[in-house]
C-alpha cells in the first residue's frame, strides 16, 4: 500500500531516538527524586546523552547514528529485561526493556 520515502523513515527514527533522549534522563530523574537513586539518575543522564548523538548523527545522515542508537537500545533491552526478571515488575523494568526493543528494530532497520 504505502511506502515511505527512505528520507522520511530516516527522520522518524531520528525522531525515536530524539524522543528517547528525553524521556530516559526524566526518567532516572524520577528515580531519583522518588528514591535517592543515584544509579539510575546517571543512567538516564547517559543513556540519554548517547540516544541524543544517535539522533544528531542520524539527522546527519551518518549511519554510524544508527549503530549508536541499536547498540544504546540492546543494552537498555537487555538490562531492562534482568531488571524484569528479577523484580517481576512492569514499571519501570519491562517498560526499559519494551523502549530497548523499539529502539534496537528500529535503528537496525536502517543500520543493515
């Protein structure tokens, strides 16, 4: 049916990895704020800072951005996923682990 053009896939993923830039760093912020946890307050923070270079490279049409980003996303996939197991809890471990998995397809999409 439809087919994106190969320039506006590029920018959504950019745009994933922009969003995730974000959201990871207001997360261990939350973390943070609601339990002292320095770990996840630094996690966020560099977690965030390497999806943010995977955004800028991809916009710049680098494919070393997406590289960034897949290898950024299966590590949050695969720590999120330990977090999972060990606490059986949804929030904030399975949802790290969802975002991980997005973020692995989607940057290896474009990375390949």
């Amino acid at each position: 049916f439809f087919r994106r053009s190969h320039c506006c896939m590029m920018a959504t993923i950019a745009n994933l990895n922009l969003a995730l830039a974000v959201v990871l760093p207001i997360g261990g912020l939350a973390g943070y704020v609601k339990k002292g946890s320095k770990p996840s307050l630094i996690a966020g923070a560099s977690v965030g800072m390497a999806y943010g270079c995977a955004s800028a490279l991809s916009k710049s049409r680098v494919k070393a951005g997406h590289g960034l980003g897949f290898a950024t996303s299966l590590v949050l996939a695969l720590v999120g996923y330990k977090r999972w197991v060990k606490t059986k809890k949804a929030m904030p471990a399975g949802l790290l682990t969802f975002l991980g998995l997005l973020g692995s397809a989607t940057n290896l999409s474009k990375f390949w």
